[in-house]
C-alpha cells in the first residue's frame, strides 16, 4: 500500500511540475564552422559560422574558448573614417527564426594566442556560450583562406 502511495505521489509531482523551457544552446543550431589556417609563427586567427536560431526568443552569443587558444573574443569589422578595422563585440544577437552568419569582413570569433598553427584539413573544438550560461561544443575545419579566395567566390568563379 505505502508502496503504491508513493508512486502515486510521484507521478502527480512530475505532471505537476512545470516544464522546463530548453537552452540557447538547444535552440541554436550551427551551420558550417571553420577557422582560418595561419603558418607556423603566427598567433592569431579567425572563426566563422552560422547560428540559425529555431526558437522562439531572441538569443546572444557572449563568449567563446577553446583548448587551443589563449583566449577567444567576440569581434566586427567597422568602418573607420574609410578604414576597415576590427573591435571587440560584448555579444552577439541570433533574432528567434533567423541566421546569424560569423564570415570574412564581419563578424566573427577572434581565436588569440595559439598555442600551435592552424593548419588546413585539421579541426579545432571550440566551446560557444549564450547569454543563459548554456554552452555548445562544436568543432570547425580549419581552412585555407584568402582575400583573393574570397573575392572569386563574390564574382561567381
């Protein structure tokens, strides 16, 4: 009998309690990460991807880190009086149904004090964390990367 009580008295705790709503990190989804190769003697490098949200509230990515690195900060590219130069973001906002795109000239993940080169056809783990403390493993092909690379793409070669 007490046996069955406290069954019973389970199972009403658990349709009583409220559901818990997911994380950012659930409700983000990543599309397409990548690092920039760097040769040996260089400490720094970028990180681009895709963050498509599929909830239903806005969400922000707030920092990065990896194994790999020193440190990691969010950044932009502004334009500056006709120069292009880069600054620190304190986040970054995914709008609930859209793609927010991490790319070349833009936004991106500044991935600081490499502890070895970045070489292509290698991975990097990177952890992203959102504004609720959720976090995301996710890991990014280092590529081979450049401006001319980039502006073929732009013409369609």
């Amino acid at each position: 009998m007490f046996k069955q009580s406290l069954t019973g008295l389970l199972l009403g705790l658990t349709l009583a309690s409220p559901v818990i709503a997911g994380t950012a990190a659930d409700d983000i989804q990543i599309i397409d990460p990548w690092a920039r190769e760097v040769p040996p003697g260089l400490t720094t490098s970028a990180g681009f991807l895709g963050m498509k949200n599929t909830g239903d509230k806005e969400h922000k990515l707030v920092a990065a880190e990896s194994a790999n690195t020193g440190m990691v900060e969010l950044h932009t590219h502004v334009n500056d009086n006709g120069v292009m130069r880069m600054r620190q973001v304190k986040d970054i906002p995914i709008a609930p149904g859209a793609t927010t795109t991490l790319q070349p000239g833009g936004l991106h993940l500044m991935l600081m004090m490499l502890k070895k080169p970045l070489k292509a056809g290698e991975k990097m783990a990177i952890t992203l964390e959102f504004e609720d403390g959720s976090k995301k493993d996710i890991e990014a092909e280092v590529r081979h990367f450049s401006m001319e690379n980039m502006r073929n793409k732009k013409m369609g070669h």
